[in-house]
C-alpha cells in the first residue's frame, strides 16, 4: 500500500510517465459538461487524460455519426478527416426514417421505424454532446460502450462489459 502523507506526493504520483488518466463519462450533456471542466482541471496540473470512456451510449444501428464519419467517410462521401454537414446527414437520415414511419402509422411496422428513428435522434444529440470533450482530450483515444442489457453488480458482468470494451478497441481484456 502507498501511504501518501503529503499532497506534493500524490501529485508527483499523477505526473509520474507511468500513471494514465482515464476519463469515463456517460453521454449526457451536463456529466459531458462536468467530464470537461475535470479534463481542464487536470490539464492545468499537467496531467494528461490517456483515454475517454463514454459509458452507455445510444447505438445509431450501423448510421455513422460523427467521429465515424470523420474518420472514414463512411456512408456520405464526405472525406475522411472532415466534418462537412455530417450532423445534417445523419439528421437527414433520421428525418427519412421517421417519414417512412408516418407512411406505415398504425403498422407494427412503422413503430418500429418510429423507434428507429427515435434512437437516432438520441444518438445524434449524444455525438454532438461528445464531440468537444473529445477534441479536448485528443489525442487520447474515445471508446464508445453502448448501453447494456445488465446492470454492473458483480464480477461476471463486470468481465461481460470489460469484455464489450476492449472488442471496441480491438484488444483483449486480461483474465483473473
């Protein structure tokens, strides 16, 4: 055990090259809002933030939002690397979706669409919330873990959700 008996000890621990900070948030604007004022706090002690964890995130169902778009142009033949009206694709997307949904109202069909369409308009709000904390934090990697059907209350979901984690960046978690 580290017995730290003076601040100037604690803060030379944090600033060790070996220590990492991991900033876990969830989507929603105002735990975004407090994740950044921490992310600033931090910078001001010189203390880097080595990777965002945003916990619980709406799944846009294979739609590209945002840093997807960026970072691979995907689906809208806007370049990789640039952000040209990417939130007004995507919201173009919604927006037909929950057309499509007002053209079958009454069917099982079309409210399953109307979800679909609901879940993007959550998930467009939720990259949009995300996207500034995540520039501030660059060049820290962002993993996104969607929300789960299970609660984190013991250690077989919480090796579940490592497990959900490190298959988003593409590593193994460790085993005990």
């Amino acid at each position: 055990a580290l017995a730290l008996g003076h601040p100037d000890e604690a803060d030379r621990l944090l600033r060790r090259p070996t220590t990492s900070f991991l900033l876990v948030a969830s989507p929603k604007a105002d735990t975004v809002a407090e994740a950044g004022y921490f992310a600033d706090q931090l910078a001001a002690k010189g203390i880097a933030v080595r990777g965002l964890i945003v916990n619980r995130t709406q799944p846009a169902f294979g739609v590209p939002l945002g840093d997807e778009v960026e970072r691979t142009g995907a689906s809208t033949g806007v370049r990789a690397g640039t952000t040209s009206n990417t939130a007004g694709r995507v919201a173009l997307s919604a927006s037909a979706i929950r057309a499509r949904a007002d053209t079958l109202d009454g069917t099982v069909l079309g409210d399953h669409y109307r979800c679909l369409a609901d879940s993007l308009h959550l998930a467009i709000g939720e990259a949009e919330h995300l996207a500034g904390l995540a520039e501030q934090v660059a060049p820290a990697p962002v993993v996104k873990v969607p929300v789960q059907p299970f609660e984190v209350s013991d250690l077989a979901s919480l090796q579940t959700l490592a497990e959900v984690v490190f298959a988003a960046t593409g590593s193994e978690p460790s085993r005990p």
